[in-house]
C-alpha cells in the first residue's frame, strides 16, 4: 500500500511540475507578444505623430509665405527683388560646392 501511495504521490508530483512548465512557457510567450505588440503600436504612433508634425509645418510654411506675399505687396517690393532672394535664401541652404555661381 506505501508503495502505491509513493507511486500515486510521485505521479501526481510530476503531473503538477508538468503543468507549471506549461504554465510558465505559456507565461513567456503571452509576454513576449505583450512586448511585440507594444513595439509595433510605439512604432505605429511615432509614424503618426511624425506624419501629423510634418502636416501641420507644411501648413504653417505655407501659411508665412503668404504672409510675406502680402506684406511684400504692401511694401511695394518688385517680384524681381523678390525672386532674387528667394534664389540666394535657397542657395544659403546648400553646400559651398553645389551652390550655383553667375559670372
């Protein structure tokens, strides 16, 4: 009778720690989708955010250069003038070497 008790008992001993291996890798795998899915929406809302920031700049750009339009009008400025200095703004902007020179 001991011997089946012991046998029953070391089953049962095993069963258990089967079962709280399963558990555990259960555990893992629902974490690391935990993790996989936290990654991906980061990286969801940094696209958005991203795409939303550079909208509204756009906006706001546009939005002062109509501003200088207007007050160029308002000031009397050639489009000429004008125009040569949006060349030599847009000139500032890039590399002494791929700058454009007039002779």
């Amino acid at each position: 009778m001991i011997i089946k008790t012991r046998n029953t008992s070391l089953l049962a001993l095993g069963l258990a720690l089967l079962l709280l291996t399963g558990c555990e890798a259960a555990e893992q795998s629902a974490q690391e989708l935990l993790d996989e899915t936290v990654a991906k929406t980061t990286e969801a809302v940094r696209e958005v955010v991203n795409e939303t920031i550079g909208d509204a700049m756009k906006q706001i750009n546009e939005q002062i250069d109509g501003l200088q339009e207007d007050a160029d009008k308002a000031l009397g400025k050639p489009e000429e003038e004008k125009t040569e200095t949006e060349q030599a703004t847009d000139e500032s902007d890039l590399p002494e070497n791929a700058r454009t020179h007039e002779v």
